[in-house]
C-alpha cells in the first residue's frame, strides 16, 4: 500500500473514531497535531515523516481519559488497525511506542522520548495544550468533567506517579499549574520550543487577566 493511501485510511479512521468526542480531544485536535508535527519535522534532522504523520494521527485514538484508565488500549487499537492495512512490524511497534510515551505523566515524573519521530509528535501534541486553543481544550474538557472552573481553596498538586495525576478531580484553573505552564520547558526540539514560548505567554496573559477579574481588581484600580 502506498503511503499516500495509508494516511488517507488512517486520516478516515481517526475522524470516524472521534466524531463525537466535544471534551477537546477530537478530529480537529488531531488535524492541529498533525500539522504541527508535520512542520516541526521539516525542521528536525532526518526523520520518517511516515511514522511522524501515522503516530500524530492515531496519539488518541483511544485515549486512556475515555477507556477506564486503560494505558494499552490506544496502542493496542492502533496495532490493529494498521495490521489490518498490512503495515510493517517495525513501523507499528515504532507507533506503538510513541503513543505509549506520549502522555503527559505528573509534574513529578519525567518522562521521554525515545526517537526523534517520537519527539516531533510529543511536542506537537503538547502545542495543541497551551496557547489560545489550549486554555479553550482545557475548559472544554473540566466541563465534560463536571469540574469546578476554579477553588482558591483548593491548591495545585505536584503529582509524583502517574496513577495520581490520571485520578485528580482538580477544578480547571490548577491544571495550568500541575501541566500547562510546565510544558514550555520539557519541549524536545527547537522549532517546538521557539513555538511554545509564544504560547505560554498567553497562559501566563489569560492567568493574570483571570484573577484580576475573579478578585474584581481589574474595575477596582480605575
């Protein structure tokens, strides 16, 4: 099969799959991905822009947030989807890694990368968190949640495994301290940390402007 076809089939999946899904995680999301991902790799050294553009494309395919916690079922759902199409042992094992890495694990606990394809499609995905469209992602996902938006009461939490931060029932506003404002610096490339930067400063413009607001202070001072 061709490479062109493949994508196409993956591309038809991955937009069936995740039709439905309004918490932020959907096609769009993984379109936005694959874009980032697809420019951070021109910029990169050598790479397979197969794999990068495979892997952006089945990250959530069936993210553990939507499957009861299950951390294999994303690689799992991938592994038959691409043997059903007939795609080389090493390239899905080579997916099935990153899809593994990918996730974000707790303030507490460094993970990485283990290729460079790996690493484009971790810091597109991690783009996609910050930034305007993340902080809109993020509310998206504390309303599916049924969380509150913000507790002054209740204090951000550096999570040291990942069964602790898959759990948290935090409101929203705490998620830009135990993740959102910690990407900026645990970007792997230099095209995605040129393109974070920018991004976390609207995190940081959107804080300020939120509890200024929240405490009233933004009328009070004029």
């Amino acid at each position: 099969m061709k490479a062109e076809e493949l994508v196409a089939l993956t591309e038809e999946k991955v937009r069936t799959e995740l039709a439905s899904n309004g918490s932020g995680h959907d096609w769009y999301h993984v379109e936005r991905v694959r874009k980032a991902a697809m420019y951070i790799a021109k910029y990169e050294g050598n790479c397979s822009l197969l794999v990068v553009e495979l892997a952006a494309l089945l990250h959530d395919i069936a993210d553990h947030k939507y499957h009861d916690g299950d951390e294999e079922i994303g690689q799992k759902t991938a592994e038959n989807f691409l043997s059903e199409l007939g795609v080389e042992e090493t390239i899905i094992d080579h997916i099935k890694k990153i899809i593994k890495e990918i996730s974000f694990k707790g303030a507490g606990v460094r993970s990485q990368m283990s290729t460079i394809e790996g690493k484009i499609v971790q810091d597109a995905d991690r783009l996609d968190a910050i930034g305007a469209i993340g902080i809109a992602r993020t509310f998206a996902y504390g309303g599916y949640k049924n969380r509150p938006m913000y507790d002054p009461n209740i204090k951000p939490v550096c999570h040291t495994s990942f069964a602790a931060y898959k759990v948290s029932t935090a409101p929203t506003i705490n998620h830009f301290y135990e993740k959102l404002l910690l990407l900026k610096d645990l970007m792997n490339t230099k095209t995605g940390k040129a393109i974070a930067e920018k991004r976390h400063n609207v995190l940081t413009e959107f804080l300020s402007n939120f509890y200024q607001e929240w405490d009233g202070t933004d009328y009070q001072s004029e």
